[in-house]
C-alpha cells in the first residue's frame, strides 16, 4: 500500500541553524501539507501546498519558514534559522485529487539545542 | 477561532466498546475525521463522515455526528489491546485540518 515517507525521522541541531526536512508524498497525490506537534500538546497546521505554490498557511508558518517541491516526488520544508521552540515532531501529509483523505507520514522527530 | 475538544483519557476492558468523544465549534466544518497515533507512529487515517450525515459504520467503527450539538463520537466495539493508542478528532472546512487534543484509550485483559 502507498504510503507517505519521511526522512529523517529524528534531526538534532543547534539554535540558529538552518535545517531542511523531507517528505516523499504518495505518488498519485497533488495536495501536500506540513504540520507539526509540540510534545504534549496539539497537532497544528502549517502549511498547504499545491500547484506548486502555498494554498494556505497558519501563523506559525513566519517568513522563517518555507516549502518547496524540488523535483517530482520530494516536497520539503526549510527552518532558516532554528529556535527552540521549533522543537516539535513534524508530519507531513499528502491527499489526492478524488477525495478528502489526508495521509500523513510517520513524522521527523526535530530537536533544537 | 476553530477548537476541537476530546477527553484526555479512556481505559476499558478487551472486549467491551469504547466510545471517544469530540466536541467541536465550526460549524462550517465539512468534514469531520478520526485519526489513530501509536507510540512512536504517525497518524492514520481511521475513518472520517460528511457533515451532512450522521452515522458511518466500517467495521468495527461507528462514527455518530450531531452536527445541532457539534458533538462526533467514534465507537471501537470489541474493543482489543491492539486498539490501545492516541485517537485524534480533526475537523476541516478548508483544506487544513484542526485536530482535537486527543484521547489516550487504554485497553487491559
């Protein structure tokens, strides 16, 4: 069964630096998201993507942020410049066109030190 | 703004159903999903209803909307240890999903 893959599934890195995060959406798929949960708290939307460009984004998602489709199976999303609140497990989704089911990957696990 | 509530804990005994609520305030919302989380596992996608229903049954799952009330409901019936994991209510009426704080359901022998 298709499924939605991530790498890396942890990431450590120091306050400041810039870190990329990847997803490989399902092949079929059209609409992409980031979201991400703060351990012991919500999962809460980021960013939607499509047609390559952002459809809709939340206040989290400031300018250091920001989403790209590299090639045709990689979708990412870039931290210019960690902080530590940007300690979070961040999923990624992808659905297709014929209906409303979003499938999420297992998630990178970011730890900012 | 959008909100989704859940209760933080259900524990119940293999075998007997589980019921996991959900209370939501957009009533814009057009569809209304659950999503299971195990330890260390992303979210799947379990099951999700139209606003414009009121019931969905897939298997052992029945979702009930009361979309007057803003209250979704998942029953897991024969509930089994291999059940136990987070159950998160999301609501959409964009394209993003809101999701609830999520229900821990522990299931013992």
């Amino acid at each position: 069964e298709p499924e939605v893959t991530q790498t890396p599934s942890h990431q450590v890195t120091q306050m400041g630096q810039e870190v990329i995060l990847r997803c490989v959406p399902i092949s079929n798929h059209l609409y992409f998201y980031w979201y991400r949960q703060i351990l012991g708290q919500k999962v809460e939307f980021l960013v939607s993507f499509y047609n390559n460009e952002i459809s809709e984004k939340s206040e989290i998602f400031d300018d250091q942020f920001s989403v790209e489709r590299p090639d045709g199976s990689n979708f990412t999303l870039k931290i210019r410049s960690t902080k530590l609140e940007d300690s979070a497990m961040y999923f990624c989704a992808s659905r297709g066109d014929s209906n409303n089911e979003q499938f999420f990957g297992p998630g990178t696990r970011l730890t900012v030190l | 703004g959008e909100d989704v509530e859940q209760s933080l804990f259900l524990s119940v005994r293999e075998g007997d159903s589980s019921v996991i609520n959900c209370t939501y305030t957009d009533s814009s919302s057009t569809y209304l999903y659950w999503y299971k989380q195990e330890p260390g596992a992303g979210l799947q996608l379990l099951t999700y209803i139209f606003s414009n229903m009121d019931m969905k049954q897939d298997q052992r799952l029945t979702v009930l909307l009361n979309k007057k009330d803003k209250h979704l409901s998942l029953r897991i019936a024969d509930t089994q240890t291999g059940d136990s994991a987070i159950y998160f209510c999301a609501e959409a009426n964009t394209d993003k999903l809101i999701f609830g704080t999520g229900t821990r359901l522990q299931v013992f022998p």
